[in-house]
C-alpha cells in the first residue's frame, strides 16, 4: 500500500520565498502556513536566551496592516484557527478556516511574518507574559525531564538550551536585538509558504507574490551553529522533582535523516517500544511489573545526529531494576526472531503516516515538513518506500550500535525517593450517514469516507462521572484502561499483537457522561479489526494483574495532576459546586476509592452499562455496508439487549470561596457558573461566548493578558452534562497579583453578563465557530466520535451537519438573553495559591 504521490507544485517567486501550492476541493476548508528556517539554535550572539520564542510572541502585537486588536479580530471575523510555535530549527505560523477567507489568511500571515511592528512598549510587557510561561515549564514534569535529558546528551549542540531559553538570558534580551533578528532571519529567500485545502492556484499565487512583491532576497552570513563532538563515553544526570513516579530516559545518538540506517531506526522504535504488543511493554510493563509506562522513539534530524530513546516511568524502588531490565530486553531482542515486530512495525507507521492526508491542515504540514528536511516534497513516500525495504538484519545492525559509551540516561526522582543504586487523491464528497439497529436493539451508524483505505469503530457507551461514586471513583477510568487486557479466548498480549500486526489500534478514553472505546486500522482489514474489538466489549476478562499494573498508573497519574495547579483549581471548582459527587469527582478516582475498586466492582460496572441499550456503535471511513451489517450482527449477537441506564439528579451548591494551597509558583483563579445540559438549546448560545472569551481576540486576553500584563493563561471553558453543566473562567497568574486578576476576570464576566457579544464581534466570533466544525468534520474519526455521542443522547446522527445553521440561526439578542440569565447567577470561586513556606 503506497503512500500517494503528491499533487503540490512548487515554484520560488523572484523574491525568493518558495511557494507549495496543494489545491484539493474535498471540503470547503483551507490551512495555510509560512515556515521561517530560523529557530533556537540560530540565535548566534543570543543562544539560550529564547529570542526565537520571544519574536513569535512579539509578532502578535500588530502588523503594517492591522494593530493587535483588529489582528485578532480580523482572524476571528474571517473563521481562522491560528496558532504560531517555535522549534530548535523553525518557526511556523498557520491559519486554518473556510476557504472562501483564504485571501484575508496571506493578507494577514505575511504580515505577521515580513510587515510585523514590533512595538517597543509592548516588548516589557511581553517579556512579564514569557517569564510566566518559563515559570509554568518550570513546573511541569514533562517539560523537566526533556530539559535534563536534552541538557545532558547534547553538550555543544544548542538543542541542549530550552527553546524558551534560559530566565537569566532572557532577561538580557533588549528591543533592539529582536528587530536586527527580524531583520536579518526573516527574510523571503529563509521562508516558505504551503496552502492546502479547496483554492485556486493561480489566485493564491498571484495573491502571495502581490503580497510580498517589494520584498528582495537578503542573503547575508548564517549564524554560527556549533557541531556536537563524539561521545566518547556514557553521560548521567539525576534531579528530584515534585512527582509520584521515577522519570527515566535513555538515549542514544542516532544518524542524521540522510542516512541509510535513519529507517531502520524507525521501525526498531516501534519494535521496541510502540504500543502493548511492542517488546519493551510486554516484557517491562505486563509481564515483569518494573514499568508503569514505557515506550521508544526515534528522532531523527536533517543534517545533525538525532537520538534514539527509551522512555518510562516507574515506582522510585523499581527503577534501578527497571534500567536494567531494558538493558537486558535490548540484548535478548538482539537474539530474536523479529519478523512478525518488524511486519506489524511498518503497518503501523504506514497506518500513522496515512492519517495526515485526512485534512487540510495534516497535509500541509507534511508537506512543509518535507520541504523543510529534505527538500522534497514527496520524501515522506519515498521514506516510507525505504521503511519498507528494512530487514531484520537492518534492525539487528542499529540495534548493536546503542552501545554503553554513547548511552545518555537521566532520571528526574520524587523529591523524597532515596539516592539511587504514486495514487491520485480520491475526490472528497459528502455522504450519506445510514442508521440501523442489530437485532439486539443496538443502534449502529455508518459515516462513509473514502478518500484514503482507513476505517474507525467508535462506540459510546452511557455511564460518565454520574455513574460513579466516591466508594467507586476512578472505576471508568480503570475499566477503560483494562478493558483490552483479555477478553475470555484472547490474553493482552495476543490482542495487542493482533492489532498491531495489522497496523490498528484500540483505546477507551472516560468522558463526563460516556466511556468511550474506539479502534482503528486499515480498510482491508476490518472483518479481522471488529472481531477482536467486539470481543473486548462483550467479554473482557479484567486480569488481577492488568489491574494491578493500571491501577498503579491511574494512582501516578492522579497524584502528579494533584500537583498540576489548573487541574487542581479546576477539580476543586467541580467538587464544591457538585457537592463532591457526580460531575464533583475527578475522572482519575481518589487515592482512598481506588486503593478499593476491584474486578468484581470492574465486571460490575460492565455488565451494567455495556448492553445494546445503552450504547451506539459507529463506523466511518471506507468500508463496504453489507459488509458492516453481516460482520457486526453476527460478532455482537452475544452482547444482552439490557436496559437503558438512568443517571442520578445533578445536586448544584453554590460555594462563595474557596482556596487550595500547592507547593507550585503560579496562582490558578476559577470561577464557576451552573452550564446547561447537553439537551438544553442554550448549550449553543454558551459555545459562542466561550469562544468570545477565549480567542485572542476576545475580552478576556485582551484585557487581562495583553493590556494589563497580568497572565499567560487565561479564558473559558464548558462542559454539558445529562441534567447541568458547568461554565468556567480561568486565569493563571502570579501570587502577588491574583487579587487584581480576580478583580479583573470578574469584571469582564460582568460584562459579558450585561451585553452578551457585541455587535462588533459577534459575527466574527461565528466565523470562528463555524470553521472549527468544518475542521473537526474533516477526521472521520472525530465525526464518528461526535455521532456516537450525538445518538446516545437520542439524536439525529446527522445532527452534526445540522450545527452550521444552528449558530448561523443565532442572534446577539439571544446570546445576550442567555448570558444574563446564565452569568446572573451566584458564582463560585476556587483559588490555588502557593504554599506558604
């Protein structure tokens, strides 16, 4: 199975800025996107200080063409989702949304990136916004552990600096070293644009050379950008860190993308360490009980070493036994037999790299990405042509190159852990959703999609946070992360190992009023896909061990998210104002109910929600319909019809204040209003003003981020349940400023109270609403997810199409209505300040 040759064309304007032009008329949805070969490690005189970073941020505060305000809001106006990241060797800037606004997206975009304005007194203020932001890294786990890691192995490569830089470098950072920065790497001949989605080539090509006509190719000397040495000898780093678990990395220098090898070591990666049939989970994680998580990956770069790595988490008693029981499992791959892990190992890249082609947005970035490695715009099937080609005698080859002298290991402890010892593209057309029942009463939906060989099965099964307890809290989590751990014929192994010799996957995730399990794969292999998944729904077996190891990471999960400020802000909000039950438990359980919930409490829980009553089975993508019917009323015959599952009244209590104190640097301000539920019409209505308060364009950033300087983080949030909801807004901050922001965050809320959307933004936050449902309806994934849900609460499973006209039909009179009545309320207000020393 091929990955499709490329349609884009290519051409470099006089100016020099290269431009890739990928019209594809599937949905009436556009990304655009100009990458800047320019990142972090080109900072020269500035490395480690975050300058990159720094001027993505400040590019943002208005362009030749718009100040910040009518930036914002011309982006919002036109229906744009748009974001900006920076990495060690790009900066990528992007806006997906209606076709029909893609003139206003490169209108707006090369402004941002060649007619920025820079404003001086917006630099200090930005500067107060990125400290913020380095502080929040500083206390995220994750973000600890790269720095470590990367800070260890690299030791004159500048990928061993934070993209964000260092606080102390940063500080020294002055308004005149970002415009020579500008200057010099933001240059049409350093940049490239890429368009994907429904246009016209040779309007978008004229339009971007109209554009950036006075541009001119600026050449000039490339920063110094030191070389990494020859390690010569293993490296280690240790740090403590307020976690539950042992943070444990081991890394290995690999070869550069060019390389002959940089394949197979891709595909040893995923024979290590990609997914629960890869070798390193088996032995590590289900067999021995040493690792909590653990996985592989590889990470190859253009023209520099990459690395390839192994990452777990484990108990801090198990970690030295784990370390080396890697070391071991690494030895004893060396003398096996791979051919079934390197087989399933290419299917699942395949299957992986298939995906991006799904949207607009998915194939611009490969594209880009393409370009910006090598060059070539079809190199991702043509890698994927060499992926193909590995043997195990390829494998086993870069398998004996991770030697001890080039292994880098760092391990981030608790803070009390003892020391340690060619194919056209389909055309895209829009079809017809076809419902029907098994003949045990479950409701079944199929989404046909063809454009690529992909096929999804959802089902939504009615239980959430409602279903629970505070005796049983966290058992949808837990049954949702062992419900593929044996079914009665199947153990996890042989599950694991059967999908992913196909290249598919299956996973179960909780949401606030339904578990949801879905599986995915290729187009031919469905019959072989469902037969495996609805014997995980009708008869797992919940293994004491499986539920040993799960619980112990649904217990690490928890208590590394009781450490996470917004999370604990967010979940205190919660159980105050639901009275601690129902929608007031948190999803991940409590460390005294889980300590409790067995398999019978498992198999409890099962045998009353997973009958045909009280689920909804969706299948989309390309597939044959009769054979969907023959295969799934056949394999959920044994599945009881049961009954449909009732939850309990929502309780609301209203809390004035309330305050929780982590030993954390930032403070997290929620205030909390009664939502509606997925039921209530006003749920659209409270959509729209989530979204005005949440956009950078929207009061709430406007306001208390940009003019005032008081957060990096701030905005609403929602969600709907069977009876109520809840209705958010949030604001981190620093300690010393929480009163003002909380003053200030209720101020805009008492104006959203009083006139609802203004006129003035109301139409573009629509926009805005409208694009994010045409691009969420490109995934068939995700529209199968959306049916699903959309049929357990007994709608139409077309309603998603519905949705367009809903907000269309909305008007500032009845979102004002509901912002009265809804922000008129009493609120709640939750707080997470900093420990007191």
């Amino acid at each position: 199975m091929e990955y499709p040759l490329t349609q884009a064309t290519l051409e470099t304007l006089p100016n020099g800025l290269t431009l890739i032009l990928d019209p594809d008329a599937t949905a009436p949805v556009v990304s655009a996107q100009i990458w800047v070969g320019t990142g972090s490690i080109h900072e020269d005189q500035h490395l480690g200080s975050g300058l990159s970073h720094f001027l993505e941020h400040m590019v943002f505060k208005g362009t030749r063409d718009y100040d910040s305000d009518t930036l914002s809001s011309a982006v919002q106006a036109a229906g744009g989702h748009w974001n900006a990241y920076t990495t060690f060797d790009r900066t990528v800037y992007y806006i997906d949304g209606p076709s029909d606004s893609l003139p206003e997206f490169l209108k707006i975009l090369t402004g941002l990136v060649f007619y920025p304005l820079l404003p001086v007194a917006e630099f200090e203020k930005e500067k107060d916004v990125i400290r913020r932001e380095i502080d929040m890294g500083l206390d995220d786990p994750d973000n600890v552990a790269m720095r470590l890691m990367l800070s260890t192995a690299f030791q004159n490569d500048p990928r061993r600096y934070p993209v964000i830089g260092h606080r102390h470098l940063f500080d020294k950072l002055h308004h005149a070293d970002m415009l020579a920065y500008h200057q010099a790497r933001y240059t049409p001949d350093r940049c490239f644009a890429v368009v994907s989605g429904d246009f016209d080539a040779e309007e978008v090509r004229t339009k971007i050379a109209e554009l950036t006509g006075e541009l001119a190719i600026v050449g000039g000397r490339e920063p110094l950008v030191p070389v990494e040495s020859s390690q010569l000898g293993p490296r280690e780093a240790r740090e403590t860190f307020a976690i539950p678990t042992s943070r444990i990395s081991l890394a290995w220098k690999s070869p550069a993308l060019d390389h002959p090898d940089a394949p197979a070591f891709d595909v040893l990666a995923a024979v290590l360490g990609r997914g629960r049939s890869s070798r390193l989970h088996l032995a590590l994680r289900e067999k021995q009980g040493l690792a909590l998580e653990i996985s592989a990956y590889a990470w190859t770069a253009a023209g520099k070493e990459g690395l390839f790595g192994i990452g777990a988490d484990a108990l801090p008693e198990n970690k030295d036994a784990l370390i080396a029981a890697i070391h071991e499992e690494l030895a004893a791959t060396s003398q096996a037999d791979l051919s079934a892990d390197i087989h399933k190992a290419k299917r699942q890249i395949a299957n992986s790299q298939l995906r991006s082609l799904l949207t607009a947005s998915g194939r611009a970035a490969d594209l880009a990405s393409n370009w910006h490695e090598a060059r070539d715009l079809d190199f991702t099937r043509n890698y994927l042509a060499g992926i193909q080609k590995v043997t195990q005698d390829d494998v086993l080859r870069v398998l004996a190159s991770l030697q001890e002298n080039k292994l880098t290991l760092t391990v981030i402890d608790p803070e009390d852990a003892p020391a340690p010892v060619k194919v056209t593209r389909a055309v895209g057309k829009v079809s017809e959703i076809e419902t029907f029942s098994l003949s045990n009463g479950l409701q079944v939906a199929m989404v046909p999609d063809r454009r690529v060989p992909l096929v999804n099965l959802q089902v939504a099964v009615r239980a959430g946070l409602p279903s629970e307890t505070a005796v049983i809290n966290g058992v949808n989590q837990l049954l949702a992360s062992t419900l593929s751990k044996g079914t009665a014929t199947r153990s996890s192994e042989e599950i694991a190992r059967e999908l992913e010799s196909m290249g598919a996957s299956m996973g179960a995730s909780v949401g606030n009023n339904a578990l949801l399990v879905q599986a995915s794969g290729l187009a031919p292999d469905l019959a072989a896909i469902a037969d495996v998944f609805c014997e995980v729904l009708i008869s797992p077996s919940f293994p004491e061990d499986s539920i040993a190891r799960e619980k112990a990471s649904q217990l690490a999960a928890l208590e590394e998210a009781m450490q996470d400020p917004l999370h604990t802000a967010f979940h205190a909000l919660r159980r105050q104002v639901f009275a601690g039950e129902g929608y007031g438990l948190d999803s991940l359980g409590s460390l005294e109910s889980l300590q409790k919930i067995d398999r019978v409490a498992l198999l409890d829980h099962h045998s009353r929600h997973f009958t045909a009553a009280n689920m909804t089975l969706v299948v989309s993508g390309d597939f044959d319909s009769s054979e969907v019917k023959s295969v799934f009323e056949n394999l959920l015959a044994p599945l009881p019809a049961g009954a449909a599952w009732e939850p309990p009244v929502s309780q609301w209590t209203p809390v004035d204040k309330h305050v929780e104190y982590l030993p954390k640097k930032q403070a997290v301000i929620t205030i909390g209003y009664e939502g509606s539920s997925a039921h209530s019409q006003d749920r659209y209505a409270l959509a729209m003003i989530q979204e005005y308060a949440s956009d950078m364009a929207g009061p709430l950033f406007a306001r208390i981020r940009e003019e005032l300087g008081l957060a990096y983080r701030v905005g609403a949030t929602q969600f709907l349940g069977f009876d109520t909801g809840l209705v958010t807004f949030y604001v981190a901050t620093s300690p010393d400023q929480a009163e003002l922001a909380t003053h200030e965050l209720f101020a805009e809320i008492a104006k959203i109270a009083k006139d609802g959307i203004p006129e003035e933004a109301f139409k573009r936050v629509c926009s805005t609403v409208l694009s994010g449902l045409a691009i969420q309806q490109q995934s068939p994934s995700s529209i199968a997810r959306q049916v699903a849900i959309d049929l357990l609460f007994g709608q139409p499973a077309d309603q998603f199409r519905t949705l367009p006209d809903v907000y269309r039909s909305l008007t500032v009179e009845k979102v004002k209505e509901v912002a009265a009545r809804i922000f008129s309320q009493t609120s709640s207000q939750v707080t997470v300040l900093p420990q007191a020393d």
